[in-house]
C-alpha cells in the first residue's frame, strides 16, 4: 500500500504543471490553512450566514428529513452523521478516516480519475484535505436523501478534496451535495475529485449544486464506473456567478444494462467562464446514456457545453443533447456534441444541438392567453431549464423560480 | 361587444386590411368566409393584438378603444383566440398552462372539458409538442374554455382534423358559446370557416366575405356559403346583391 501511494505520488508531482485539457490554464497557489475549524454537535449550530447559503445549496438543518449528512469547512470536516434508522445502511465520514477503515478501499482509490490527469488532480493528491466517503450498503434502500456540503469560508482560501461513493449491490439512495462559499467571501479554488462506483443492480440519483462567488475558479474531476443493471443520474446545478469552472466527468457503463444520465443546468451571469460537458462511454450490452444540458447565458458570460457520447458495444443506445438560451448580447455560447463508435456498427448514437433566443411567437402566443409578458418569458424559461430534476428541497425550487422570474426582466 | 371601424393593416410596405368595418353586437357569432391570403388570420390577430402590424382605425370593445392595448390587456378584458397553426411551446406543458390560465381567469374545474376533448394523455406534454391536427384543435378550445372569454375568436377550427375531431371540437366551441343551461348568453365570437363544416354547431348570426382584404359581401351565413359553393369568391365580387358599404 505504502508502494502505490508512493507510485501516486510520484505520478502527481510529475503532473503539477500539466495543463488541463480543457479550461483556462490557472496558476494555482500550492499554499493549505492552516485553520482547524471546530466540529458541530448539530447543523443547527451553524452560524446564521452559512446556514443561510448551505440552505440555497441544498443542505438543510432538519435532519429528520435526511438519511445523513456531512459538512467540510475548509479543510475541516465539521459535521458527519448518519441517522440512527439508517444505521448499517448508510456509511459516511471524512476519507482519510475511511481509507484506514476500509484497506479495500485503496483499490478505488484513484482508479476512475488519473492522478495525472492534469495540475488539478495532482494537487488533491500532494495537498488534499479531506472529501467525504459514502456508502450504500448491500441492498439498502435509503428512501431519504443523504446530504453534503462542501464551504469556504475565507476569501483568497482553497478546497482541495477527494471524495468516494459507492452504492453496494442492489442499493438505492439519492445525494444533495452542495458546493459554495460564505456571503462576504470574493475569491479562490475549489479542486474536487470524485469517484463513484455503482454496483450491480444499484441505483443512485447525485444532484450536485454549486454556489460560488465572482472571482471563484473550480475545477472538479469526476468518474464514474457503472456495473451491470446499475444507475447513476446525476443532476448538476450552476445558479451563481463564478469566475471559471471547467468539468467534464466521464462515465463508463462497464456492465450489461448500465445506464446513465446526466442532467445539467447552468445559468452563466456575470463574466463567468463556464464549460462543462461530460463523456458517456457505453462499453456494456444494452447500456444506456443520456446527457442533456440546458444552459443560460447572461451579461458577459461565456458557456462551452460539450458532451461525447462513445459506443464500444452494438447493443449501447445514448443521446446527446445541449440546448442554449443567449440573454446578452455580450455572452458566448458554444455547443459541441461529439459522436464515437469503435468497432460497433450497430450502436445508437443520436445528439441535439440548439442555440437561440426565446421564440417571441411563443411569447405572444401564451399573452393571448392573459399572462403579462413577463410571466409568459418567465414560464419559458422555466420550462426550458427543467429537464426533469426530481426530489430537489423546496428552496432550491423557489430559488430557481425567482431566479427565472428575475431573468425575464432582463429578457424584455 | 365588438367595433371594428375602418381598419387598415400593413405588414411592411404590404397592405393587408384595406379598411374593415364590422359590428358584432352582444351574444351573436359571426362567420368570416374568404380565399386564402385574404387577410382573415390577419384580421383576428389584429382584433387579440397579435403580431407586428401598422395599423389605422379603431377596434372597440364593450365601448372601450383597444387599438393600442397590449395583446395581454386585451385577453385580461375577455378577448380569446383559438388559432389555426398555433406554435409550439416545448418549454410548457398543457397542463402547467391551463393552471396558469385558471389563476388569471378562474373558470373552475376543467375536469370534465378536460375528458371531453379527450386531453388527458397531453396535460404533461409541451403545448402542440407532436400535437397531431386534432390535438392541436382540442388542445386549443380546453385553453379557450379555460380562459372562459366574453369574445372568442376561432381561426378554421376544422381545418386538418377529421371528422371524428370535427365533431368534438364543434361541440366544444357549441357549449362555449351557447353553454347548455344558457347561463351565459352574452359570449360573442368571429368564426374563421373554409368548408363550413363547423357552421352546423354553431347558430351563426351573420356572416362576411372578405376577399383582397376587403369585406364584399355580408348576410345570411348559409346563404353566402351556399353563394361561395356555387360560384366562387370570384362571384361574391360580382354579384352587385349587396353594397360593401356599411356591412
């Protein structure tokens, strides 16, 4: 063990200048705090402010509405906690603490995400501080949702986390997971890797909110290994303005029937640089993909939706879609669909791509029936971001209609 | 109800309208007969305020100028449309507009207009998203009922539906404007017909030919379909029985 981590190691210094193969390039600061945050007894614990955006970020107090929760503030794993009916369903605690429970979890480690992939995950490997593990044990059927929260607090601050998730065999569960920064903080990094591994027959929904501020660069690195009969949605939210965020999570449907499906909307405000994709690659028979992104772009903002749909297998069926809405007439917005197949002639592959503006004949059209014309812009808008997100906490879905309710202001 | 008078429209350096005047008193239905690009359609969006028209004349309603009134004020005052080609609206679902529909204009339960124009199977999908003609047509009229509107304007409600849809869609628009238990007697409607098949639900008061963007003929509804039959619109222009003054 001691070997690999430093075969890891290795390998990371040797990435810590490489350049990620998407993105603005950034220069990071290799500097870590040194501040220990204090743990909670109870989310309700937290100070007001952080409540206030852990809640927009989909992170709430009431626990009783949650299967567990986990809470990292910094570098500082604050909160961790399973609910006592969920016990011996539900594993959750800070990874380190897991990699010296679970020897087996060495053999996850790393294996859906290089560790040389780019500067970014080499730096969560050389600096990294905490991340949090979840697991879903064999059969479980975790029927509310677990929680997480990842915060930064400080301005000029950076989070450089990894985290694991594996839903055993046959297990059910759903993760609100939100990522954002304190009211009055300005700028720094979020570095996030994650790894996910859905077993047989297992099905988890992974809904993931960022929150950031104006001059805020995140680079998250995801992978995501799907066995036969397994199923991962995963819905991402980006409602905040950011300076840049670039992901592209890669899922592979290894086993037979594995499906996955990403769901993604981001509303660009501000000069954010956002591009965001994900690769599907469909090596299992029957396997299933979908991505479907819905994107907004506002003021100076600048959105690249790629996505790459990758069949190996003759029986794999995925589609593509990015559709777009340009608000400003300062913002940029690219759509990239990209289509493989490798040696399977048979596969199904299909992609969607549309940029445009709201359609003023819809617009008018609604008006005839009685709505106001923002109400009619705004119930466009609305309808055009919803691709079918379930189970979010109320608050988000209020945020998201003020959101676009304030949007059609702009709009007209 | 509704005054229209010396309405002429253009759509760029194209005139439409050439100077329409017509009078549709409280409770009557009056029918709208005339060749394609006669500027029919364009006569009932410019009465909802739909489109990008110059426009001179005026349109009263209820004794109320609306000419310049947006679209939206004008469907808040009891105004309604059911369009021929209605667009799609993937972004809504039928049954999140109807609820927004309600919330403006409160028509109470919908149930069983829902059922009756069999639309149950759409209220989930985008308005007109792969709507067949017939659902389009049902799809409309459910809308109107919603909206429950003092003056309906309906644009070729038969036009690529079959007979079967015909008949739900000419019951439906029967039951709006003459309700079964005539506790509203006071909806008015301009009705958009072609073949004159949705003529035998509806007990039309009168009825106009407009051909070149100008009223020609008016009277009787059978009367002028049965003159459209036998000779064309052609024949409406030639006829001399009645005076295009003062229809």
């Amino acid at each position: 063990m001691k070997e690999y981590n430093m075969i890891l190691k290795e390998k990371a210094k040797k990435a810590l200048h490489k350049k990620a193969a998407y993105g603005s390039d950034l220069e990071l600061s290799a500097s870590v705090s040194d501040q220990k945050e204090q743990p909670l007894e109870s989310l309700d614990n937290l100070d007001k402010r952080i409540k206030e955006v852990s809640l927009l970020s989909g992170m709430i107090t009431d626990e009783t509405k949650r299967s567990g929760s986990f809470y990292q503030k910094g570098d500082s794993v604050i909160y961790e906690k399973v609910q006592e009916a969920y016990s011996g369903k539900v594993e959750i605690m800070k990874i380190e603490d897991a990699l010296q429970k679970h020897s087996w979890l060495q053999e996850y480690w790393w294996q859906m995400v290089p560790v040389d992939m780019d500067k970014y995950t080499a730096q969560v490997e050389l600096l990294g501080r905490g991340g949090y593990f979840i697991r879903i044990l064999p059969g479980a059927k975790v029927d509310k949702p677990i929680q997480s929260c990842l915060l930064l607090d400080e301005s000029g601050s950076s989070q450089r986390v990894h985290n694991i998730i594996v839903a055993e065999e046959g297990s059910q569960a759903q993760i609100i997971t939100g990522c954002t920064v304190s009211p009055d903080i300005k700028n720094g990094f979020h570095l996030g890797v994650s790894e996910f591994y859905i077993k047989k027959g297992a099905e988890l929904t992974f809904t993931m909110v960022h929150n950031w501020a104006e001059d805020f660069h995140v680079r998250p690195r995801t992978g995501i290994l799907v066995e036969e009969d397994g199923s991962f949605i995963n819905n991402y939210l980006l409602l905040q303005p950011v300076r840049s965020i670039q992901s592209y999570p890669r899922a592979v449907l290894a086993g037979k029937r594995s499906k996955v499906r990403f769901n993604t909307i981001v509303y660009g405000q501000g000069q954010s640089e956002l591009d965001l994709g994900s690769l599907i690659e469909l090596k299992g028979s029957g396997t299933t993909g979908d991505s479907i992104s819905r994107a907004l772009g506002t003021e100076q903002s600048n959105i690249i939706m790629r996505g790459r749909l990758k069949a190996y297998n003759n029986k794999a069926r995925a589609h593509l879609e990015c559709r777009g809405m340009l608000l400003s007439t300062e913002a940029v917005m690219d759509a990239i669909p990209e289509l493989s197949v490798v040696g399977a002639p048979e596969a199904d592959l299909t992609h969607e791509a549309a940029v445009g503006p709201v359609d003023e004949e819809a617009v008018e059209y609604l008006m005839s029936r009685g709505l106001k014309q923002d109400e009619a812009v705004s119930a466009i808008l609305q309808g055009f971001m919803h691709t079918g997100i379930k189970g979010l906490p109320e608050i988000l879905e209020e945020t998201l209609s003020k959101i676009f309710s304030n949007m059609s202001e702009k709009v007209i | 109800m509704l005054e229209i008078i010396d309405l002429k429209v253009k759509a760029g350096q194209e005139t439409i309208l050439k100077g329409i005047s017509l009078k549709i008193p409280k409770g009557e239905t009056h029918i709208l007969l005339g060749p394609n690009g006669s500027g029919k359609t364009t006569l009932l969006k410019v009465i909802m305020g739909m489109g990008s028209f110059q426009i001179t004349g005026r349109i009263l309603f209820d004794g109320e100028d609306i000419t310049d009134l947006p679209l939206d004020e004008r469907a808040r005052r009891g105004i309604g449309i059911a369009m021929q080609k209605s667009p799609v609206v993937p972004e809504v679902t039928l049954g999140g507009l109807l609820e927004m529909i309600q919330e403006k204009h409160g028509n109470g339960k919908l149930e069983e207009r829902i059922e009756a124009l069999n639309c149950h199977y759409l209220l989930k999908r985008g308005v007109n998203e792969n709507f067949s003609g017939g659902e389009m047509k049902r799809s409309e009229m459910l809308q109107l009922i919603a909206q429950n509107p003092k003056f309906v304007l309906v644009d070729e409600p038969e036009s690529g539906v079959d007979l079967d849809n015909i008949v739900v869609i000419g019951e439906a628009l029967k039951s709006l404007l003459k309700p079964p238990r005539e506790i509203d007697k006071s909806r008015s409607a301009l009705v958009i017909t072609h073949t004159g098949r949705i003529m035998e639900y509806l007990n039309a008061d009168k009825g106009y030919v407009l051909v070149g963007g100008q009223i020609v003929c008016s009277g009787n509804p059978w009367d002028l379909f049965e003159e459209v039959n036998k000779h064309g619109f052609e024949g409406c222009l030639t006829c001399g029985r009645c005076s295009h003054e003062g229809v």
